[in-house]
C-alpha cells in the first residue's frame, strides 16, 4: 500500500510539473504575440533600421535602437512608448537580462522623470506578474532547482514579516539577491504581493538614476553633436557616488537585516 502511494505520488509530482511548464511555455508564446502586434503597428522601417529593432544587449544596441526611435518618435509616440513598456515588462516577467540597456534607452528618448515612472512602473508590473507565474507554475520548479536557497531566504523573510515593505526596498537597492531569484521565490516563500511590488517600484528608482542620467547624455550628444558637457559629467559623478552609496554600507545594511 504504501508503495502504491509513493508511486502516485512521483506520478503526480511528474506531472504537475510538466503541466507547469506547459502553462509557463502558453504565456511565454501569448507575450511573444503581443510585443509581435506592437512591431506589426510600428511604421514603415528601412531595411537598415529594421537591424536595430532589437532587444538591447549592450549600450551600442541601446544607441541604435533608440537612433532609430528617436527618428519616429514625435509622429507616432504611442507606439514608441508602449513598445518600449511592453518589451521591459517583457523582459521583467520572463527574468530575461536587458532592462538596464532599456533604461538607458528610456532615459535617451523620454524626459527624465517621464523615463523615471516608466522604469519604476515597468519594474514592478514585470515582477509582479513573474511573481504571479512563479506563484501558478513556480513552486515545483523552485522546490527542485533552489530548495536550500529558498528555505535560507524563507527563514530571513520571516524575521521582518512586520516590516517587509522596507525588506523588499532594501533587496531591490543592493545587490545581495539577484532580482530574478526575488521575483521567482518570494510567492514560494510567502511574501505577499502589495508589499513586493510597492517596494520593487521605490526600490528599482536609485539604481535606476545612473542609466537614466546616461541616456540623457546620449540623448544630448546626439541632438547636439558636441562632446560631453562638465554638467552632463558631473551629474554622471554625483549618480554614480549615490548609486555606491548601498555598497559601501553593505556590511551595516546586512547586519540590520540579518
């Protein structure tokens, strides 16, 4: 009997998660539908420029990409601006790397606090639906990959169970889990998700301000191609002293948190 049961169990447990991964494969391909209808309504494109309709994977990319944007972006703003929402969020709900490289591009084609919102409200939709995914199809998956990562976070997590809005804001602003990792475990381990996504959206703005800045000095560049102004580059200083501001109290922010 209790052979019968272990059995069933592993069967079970099998096919859950092939189901997991069927469901997670199903909203994977409707998201690739979605960002494939906002290109679809993009405006005619030379073949030169459609080279550079792509996923920034470095800053080069980022330049082009928002060369091109930046040509089309008074006529059609819309499509601009929610191929750039849709393509973050995207990226957010997938754990998929490039976000910083869309920062920057936000920061060349938006004013800054407009580019500002829409990092911070970009960041937090795309966690908060990766952390609805994880909740629907992740558990088994965590459980398998990062069982002893997990129960350690877990553990922590319970320590600050009163004060977890500023737990969240303190992971988002250091570097001591990776944003992929909070996004996939924390509905595992029980956080709920106003607390996750109001701290994702204050958390994500100080590391944010270095590559928002840098893309409003590409931004300036290129509408005035003249080399870097001592304003430009003092604001660059003065954001990347604050944005080593965490690390430099790494030791007493971990203690506090320990």
């Amino acid at each position: 009997m209790a052979g019968r049961r272990q059995i069933e169990d592993v069967f079970e447990n099998k096919f859950s998660t092939r189901h997991s991964l069927i469901y997670l494969g199903a909203i994977f391909c409707t998201s690739l539908c979605i960002l494939f209808a906002i290109y679809s309504s993009f405006p005619k494109l030379t073949e030169d420029e459609k080279t550079h309709i792509k996923i920034p994977w470095n800053l080069d990319d980022a330049k082009m990409l928002g060369t091109v944007l930046n040509k089309y972006k008074e006529d059609h703003f819309y499509q601009v601006f929610s191929g750039v929402c849709i393509t973050y969020i995207f990226l957010q709900t997938f754990a998929i790397p490039g976000s910083l490289f869309l920062s920057v591009l936000s920061g060349f084609l938006f004013p800054f606090f407009i580019a500002l919102v829409l990092v911070c409200t970009c960041s937090a939709l795309g966690a908060s639906l990766c952390f609805m995914i994880s909740q629907f199809v992740g558990r088994k998956l965590i459980q398998k990959y990062f069982p002893e990562k997990a129960n350690a976070w877990a553990v922590t997590v319970n320590k600050h169970k009163d004060n977890l809005l500023n737990y969240v804001i303190f992971l988002r602003v250091t570097p001591f889990l990776p944003n992929w990792f909070i996004n996939l475990t924390a509905p595992v381990i029980g956080v709920p998700l106003v607390p996750f996504a109001l701290g994702t959206f204050i958390g994500v703005a100080p590391p944010s301000f270095i590559a928002l800045q840098a893309g409003q000095t590409l931004h300036n560049m290129s509408a005035s191609d003249s080399a870097m102004s001592w304003t430009s580059i003092s604001l660059l200083m003065l954001f990347g002293v604050l944005s080593l501001i965490p690390i430099l109290f790494k030791d007493k922010l971990k203690k506090k948190f320990d």
